[in-house]
C-alpha cells in the first residue's frame, strides 16, 4: 500500500499509534466483520464494524462490535433523538468515499457525529476498517474516540 488510504492519513496526520493488519477479503461474506476476525484469528468482540446510519434524518456513523447488531432505538436514544436506521449502501458510499465493506470512520469526506460503543472501553485494542477492503487497523479505543469526538454509548444487543 503505496500512499495509504484516506484513514490512515487521518491516523499519521493526528499523530496515533496504530497497526495495518491485511487480510484476505472474501467477496459475498454475510458479515464482513466476522469474516476478518475469522481470517484474522482474533475475537469478533474486537473487530469493529462502521455503520453508515441516520438519525432523526440526519448522517451519522455507528463503531460497534461486528458480533453484535445495532439496537436503533438505543443508538436514537444515545443521541436525544427520537430514531435511527441504516443509510442507504450507495448514500453511504457517496457520503464516505468509500466502498462498502471499506468504509472506516476515520477520513470520511465528511465527519460525522460518531458514536462508539462502550464495550470497546472493555479493551486494549480494536481493530476497525482502514478504508479498503482487506484491510484493518488496530488501534487504542480510547484515541480513536478522542479523535473522532466520538459519544460514548451502550446501543448494540
């Protein structure tokens, strides 16, 4: 990776530790996330998947544990809002500039308001998208939240 991706000049622009894991990416997996700690050989617990979603109508982006699902009306209720549901893949696409199943929360086009569940607390690292497909980063839960100004929030089941 020549030039890296758009998150991790995000990352090397703030000045943060992290690690580039490359994996295989299998095309059609069911759940991207569960796939890479698979591939991986690391808890799902610790893979991170980014969710592209819309609360009360407006664009957000979601941190949570790719071996859980989001609960809207916790993720609303996280905001003072009164719901929230998935973005569309393409508006999601359009939005980031990345691909789905590359889309990181770091190097958005736009940033977003960013909740990150509270369980990544629970942990010395995670690891979350690095922009492309195959591609993770492992980094402190704690940074990527001071970076990002991520919102804190128990909303996945």
């Amino acid at each position: 990776m020549a030039r890296g991706t758009p998150a991790t000049q995000a990352l090397k622009k703030a000045g943060m530790s992290f690690e580039l894991v490359e994996y295989e990416y299998v095309s059609g997996a069911a759940r991207i996330g569960l796939q890479a700690a698979e591939v991986m050989q690391v808890p799902a617990s610790r893979v991170f998947k980014t969710l592209m979603v819309e609360v009360d109508g407006k664009p957000a982006c979601a941190i949570q544990p790719s071996d859980a699902e989001a609960d809207m009306k916790a993720l609303a209720k996280a905001f003072g809002a009164k719901s929230a549901r998935m973005m569309k893949p393409e508006a999601a696409e359009r939005m980031t500039g990345y691909k789905v199943g590359g889309i990181s929360p770091l190097g958005q086009r736009k940033r977003v308001p960013t909740p990150l569940e509270a369980s990544a607390e629970a942990h010395e690292s995670i690891y979350i998208n690095g922009g492309k497909r195959g591609l993770q980063i492992r980094l402190d839960p704690r940074a990527l939240a001071r970076e990002l100004g991520c919102l804190v929030a128990a909303f996945v089941r």
